[in-house]
C-alpha cells in the first residue's frame, strides 16, 4: 500500500461526524438499482389462470395478434388484464429449457385476458416484468382500437400508442381526486336560436343519444354552446367528450366549462401540457374521478366511463387527422365511439363539410341550425371583388388591395379592428412578369422566384440570388407578386395606414386575442385572433388562390377557412362588413355571401356521388416507387367492386419544404395509385390492403408502399 492510500484510508477514518452522517443520508436517499426482469426459470406458475394473454407492441401487421405466456406465481397479483407488461419476444422453439422458452429481446406490451390454458401447443414463455398494476387498457378502449384499427387497415399495437400514453410512475402514484355529483342541468342559453337546440339538450339531460350536425351561428358563442351540452351530459350522471382543433379552441372550451360548472370537473388533454401533467389527467379520467374531457385529437381516444355525448368541433380542420399510423380521423373515431358506445354524437363548426352533409342526408344524424332570419341577424355583410373590378383598378391589382377592400378598411378602423386574411405567410412567395404574367423561375434550377424583402430576390429551391432577371417569353422586367405573403401585406397596410397599429398573426407567432381599440390583424387562414366585441370588417384576400388548388377540397376547404374568419365580424346590423377578393360567380363565393355552408355541402355531395368520389365511396391511396405499388396491385386481393386509379407519378415536396405524408424523399420518385369501391365494401377494402401489407412484412426485404385509407387530399 503506499503512502498516498494509507493518507486516504486514514482521512476516512477520521472523518468527522456530520459527514458519515450526511454520506449515510445520501445512501439512505438514493434509488436502489432497478432490477432487470427475469426470465423465471424454474418458477412456480399461477394457480388459477396461469396464462396471459399478451399484445406487443410491435406495430407491424404480419404480427398483429395476441401472444399467450406463462404467469408466474409471484406476478399472479399484479398481471391483471390491462396493465403494462414486459415479455421476451423472438426466441424459437429451440431455446428451451425445464420446459420454459428462454432468450428474446425484451419487449413492451399490454396484458389484455388472463386464461386457463393457452391454445397453443409448444412450451410457453413467462411474462418478465409487470411494468406497473395500474390498470389502462380496459375493454372498451381495446374494442374502440380495433375498430379503428381495422376500419384504416392498421396495426392494434400502432392504434393503442395514440390512445394510450405514455407512462409517468410520478403521476401514477399520486390518487386522483374523489368524483364529484352530478350537476344540475343547465338552462338552454344561447341554445334557444337554435330551432331543436333546447330539445337536444333536454334529451341529453334526460340520458337519450340524440344525434346531431350542428352549424353554429357566427359570432363567440359556440364555446359556450359546446359547454352547455357538455354539462347536459353530465347531469344526467355520464360522461362527455368533445374534439377540437387546435389548443386556442381548447381554452375558450375550457374557461366555458369553469364559469358555468366550476373546477374539478372537466380534464383538459393536449399534447402541449407536458407528459406528466397529461398522464395524470387520463389516469382521472381512466380511474373515473372526472366525467368529462376536452381536448384537440389527442383526446379522441379518452376512457371516459359511461359516456354519454361525443362532440367534434370544425371536423373539416387538417389537424384532426392524425399523422401517425394509422393516421384516424377524429371525426371517424366520434362515429365509432357512437355506435359502439350507443351515446349521443354532435357536429359542429360555422361551416359544413360534406361528410357532416352525408351523414344527415342518409338520416343518421339530425340538422341543429337556426332559421334563416337568425343567420342574417348575426351574419356579416359580405361583399365580393371580381376579376372586372381589378382589371379596372390597376394600381390595386399590382398591390392585391382593390378600392373597395381600401374603403371598407378605412371605413371599419373607425369603429375597431379590421382581419385581414392572407393565404400565404412570409413576403411575396410568389413573383411573375407584370406584362405577360409568367411564372419568374431560377436560371440555374427553374425554381419559383420569390422576394424575401423589399429588394431580396432569390430562388426558393437552391436558395441562389437574382439580381438581373428578365422574362424569357416577352423580355420585360418588371415583376409583380402572384401571391402576396402576410407579411408583405403587413407592410403595405402600414404604408398606407401610418397612425395604425398593425398586427400579424401567423405560424411562427399565433395571437389569440386582440384588443377591441382600431387596428390591423393581418393573419393566414386558422390563426385569426378573436377581437373584443368583434372585428369591425374583415378582408380575404386571393381567394383565387386557395379555390385553385388541385384538390377535391379545394371550395370546401375555402369556404371553411373564409367562413371562420366572417365569424369573428360583427353583424351586419352593428356595421360588420367582409370583403372576399374572389370570382363572385363562383359557388363558394356564392355560398359565403349568402351565409349557405350547408347547401354548398349538399351540392357538392351530390356532385360526388355522381362521380363515385368520397365520402359516397370508400378510397385507399398506395404510395410508393413505381416497381412497389405495381407489385402491390398485383399482389392484392381487392373485392370484385373495387376500382383502380393510376397509378400516376407523385410530385415531389420542393426543397426545403416540410414533406407531407404519402410524398417522396428527396431524391425518389414516387407513384401513387388510387383505389375505390362503392359503399358497403369498405371493410373488404381494408381487409385486403392489411392481408397484402403484411404478407410483403413477413417476406421481408420487400420496397414498402404507403397505404392510407380515406386520404383527406386525393388531388
């Protein structure tokens, strides 16, 4: 030993008092070591039941199904049905040993029914680890799984990581609040504009399941609205659940219910309130201590016990679809849960969608909308820019404000704010020749020219810089602006309008509100502030230029977001006035002017049901390199009735574009095929893309393709 180690012992030795003991505190304190799970052999078994039947949380197709193992004695009291379990998975039938399979990687999973015997023959494998005895994955929630599972043509395991969450062993250990009785039921309110609303809450209230489709007046009572029906549930002592889609819609929802219930009744579920925070409130709801949940799409899935109402708001928005797989729909999970559940199902949004139209054309849900004359009372005035009133008016085309949209400004800042709704964020995305209006595109890639500021012209594909651009069809060069971007806008209007504030609200900064005094809101569609008291006037700008999208939805989707913005507008009757810079002839110009969503859902579902396009028909789209999607077809089973579209090549994402799903990486090219089949053969469709898509899993080493079933863009 030498002298520096003799010098330590003895120091340690000598140690004072207070700091063995604050060294014994900091042993007693830490956490001792998490044992590694076991693989049991040797163990006794569990007397009664000695098998569970196990769900991995694998997420691939060819192995979709439930594995049985064995359950050992000392995991008989916590491996009850629904708890988080850790199994071994992969080892063959020769790693065997006193009559136990060994080896295998350790796998997550959840325990879903315990068994006298299993019906495979071979030695079984013991479960290694229960994770945690709380119990999450109840019957109710495995079945609405696999419904959802099976109507997308994916995996359980895949359905349950977006119902289940994550867990957090601080949130599990802390008990949930005691539930709290039934409310009374609330008076109709604001309900009574509403011809059946008094009678729909009445029926709630009652513990019926009434069914509705729900177009909301404009104005900021629909939260309150949705509270009210959220409350009927719940003094009839069940549970509600309402979908929205986005967080901001989700606070006016939720100071809704506090002010007309109090606190402790309702769980707020969003993906932005953290993992612990989040894990609590569904353990409230999945323990039963609250009845009632709002949330955006990660909600959906909520346990909510006895559930008496489920609610979507705006189902037309993009951010009720899910991107993961199998990427549901929140509006198609509400329809499942209704039907499973047997509970009541309400709609609802300022606009219609042709799905909502669909499903009161076939009588499966009733209209919830107000008379006519109550809808011009709260409606806007609405006045509309064609194509005839710019080519008159020049100097307002090149700055894509006409006359009349700079008189209503000027006329609303008088009196409060005034929107003013720009389809694209940023500066000028996009710039043509002002003589012949060709597209300005990059001499070193023909990527779109676009202005990053007043005099910054650059290419949005390699980035490179234009300075001495002139058209290659009439030679000029002068530009103009296709499609002016928010923040452009934003500059013009403080030009033009000095003593304003002016405001922007957009994807990088989303206001929620803004004050009621005079000012600009300038805004892309989705992320319009609420005014106090409303805004004065609104202006939509380049309508032409979301209803020329190459996409089915195009008028639908225009109409929605235009409609959203009208009706933050005061009523005409207190001088609210919108002007939308479109094509007045057009059908969802027509439609916004006469305050009419509905009927343009039913025009246009009995356009589709001509054509054989959904929501008439079923559809499936298959994404992938050409060589993959023609094996694919060849390779699939489809039902007599199917149809098969393409497939056509997929235009890939532009550089330094985030890549949507179902579009190529950079680099590849991709094709896509669209298949159809008439209704009644939804089931077969998907039954057959899951049997095709898991056979080329279990082969391995094949090109995957991406199947999505009901995309929401088919082009």
């Amino acid at each position: 030993m030498s002298s520096e180690d003799g010098q330590q012992e003895g120091g340690a030795e000598g140690a004072p008092p207070e700091q063995l003991a604050f060294i014994r505190e900091s042993v007693r304190k830490a956490k001792a070591p998490r044992a590694k799970p076991r693989t049991w052999r040797g163990a006794a078994l569990a007397r009664e039941l000695p098998v569970a039947r196990v769900l991995v949380d694998k997420g691939v197709l060819h192995l979709d199904r439930y594995f049985d193992y064995a359950v050992p004695e000392e995991l008989d009291a916590d491996a009850q049905p629904g708890v988080r379990v850790r199994v071994r998975f992969g080892a063959g039938r020769h790693r065997v040993r006193e009559g136990r399979r060994e080896g295998g990687g350790l796998i997550d999973g959840f325990l879903v029914e315990r068994l006298a015997e299993s019906d495979y023959s071979g030695p079984l494998a013991a479960l290694a680890q229960v994770v945690s005895p709380e119990p999450v994955l109840g019957a109710e929630l495995l079945g609405l799984a696999r419904a959802v599972a099976d109507r997308y043509a994916g995996s359980l395991a895949d359905v349950l990581q977006l119902a289940v969450p994550p867990r957090n062993a601080r949130a599990e250990g802390r008990p949930s609040p005691d539930p709290l009785p039934p409310p009374p039921a609330p008076v109709p309110g604001s309900w009574e504009r509403y011809e059946r609303g008094p009678g729909f809450l009445e029926a709630l209230a009652a513990g019926g399941a009434p069914r509705a489709v729900w177009n909301a007046l404009p104005g900021p009572q629909w939260s309150e609205e949705l509270a009210r029906a959220v409350a009927a549930t719940l003094a009839s002592g069940r549970g509600a659940l309402a979908v929205l889609p986005d967080g901001r819609s989700v606070a006016r929802v939720d100071a809704a219910l506090t002010a007309l219930l109090g606190r402790g009744r309702h769980a707020v579920l969003t993906a932005d309130a953290g993992p612990e925070k989040r894990y609590a409130q569904w353990l409230a709801v999945r323990r039963g201590s609250v009845r009632a949940v709002i949330g955006t799409r990660a909600a959906m899935f909520a346990p909510v016990r006895d559930l008496g109402l489920v609610a979507v708001w705006d189902d037309g928005d993009d951010s009720h679809s899910e991107q993961h797989a199998p990427q549901p729909h929140a509006r198609e999970v509400a329809l499942l849960r209704a039907a499973q559940d047997g509970c009541g199902f309400l709609l609802g949004g300022w606009s219609c969608t042709v799905e909502a139209a669909q499903l009161v054309e076939t009588g499966w849900a009733g209209p919830l909308v107000a008379g006519r004359e109550r809808v011009r009372a709260a409606a806007p005035l609405v006045r509309t820019v064609g194509d005839q009133d710019l080519a008159r008016d020049e100097a307002a085309r090149a700055a894509r404000l006409p006359s009349l949209a700079w008189q209503t400004a000027r006329e609303g800042l008088r009196h409060g704010p005034v929107l003013v709704q720009v389809p694209r964020r940023g500066y000028v995305p996009r710039m043509a020749c002002a003589t012949c209006r060709a597209p300005a595109r990059c001499v070193n890639c023909s990527g779109p020219l676009q202005a990053q500021g007043s005099d910054d012209l650059r290419c949005d594909w390699c980035g490179r810089e234009e300075s001495g651009w002139h058209c290659p069809e009439c030679g000029g060069f002068r530009l103009r602006a296709q499609v002016v971007g928010a923040r452009r806008t934003a500059e013009e209007l403080g030009r033009a309008f000095p003593a304003v504030p002016v405001r922007t609200s957009g994807r990088e900064h989303v206001l929620d509100t803004v004050p009621g005094t005079p000012a600009l809101v300038v805004s892309t569609p989705g992320a319009e502030p609420v005014a106090e008291g409303g805004y004065a006037a609104a202006l939509l700008l380049d309508g032409w230029a979301m209803l020329n999208r190459p996409d089915l939805r195009a008028g639908e989707d225009a109409l929605r977001r235009w409609t959203g913005a009208a009706a933050l507008v005061r009523p005409q009757s207190a001088g609210g006035t919108v002007v939308v810079v479109a094509e007045p002839t057009l059908r969802p110009v027509q439609a916004l002017v006469r305050w009419d969503p509905v009927g343009h859902a039913v025009r246009e579902l009995a356009e589709r049901s001509e054509l054989g396009f959904p929501p008439v028909s079923r559809m499936a789209a298959l994404s992938g390199p050409g060589e993959a999607v023609a094996e694919f077809l060849r390779a699939v089973e489809l039902p007599p009735q199917a149809e098969i579209l393409g497939p056509v090549p997929v235009p890939a994402a532009p550089p330094g574009r985030p890549r949507r799903p179902g579009t190529p990486p950079p680099g590849e090219q991709w094709d896509r095929a669209l298949i159809r089949v008439p209704p009644g053969n939804g089931a077969a469709l998907t039954a057959a893309l899951k049997s095709a898509q898991a056979a080329r899993m279990a082969r391995g080493g094949s090109t995957p393709v991406w199947v999505r079933v009901d995309p929401p863009d088919i082009g």
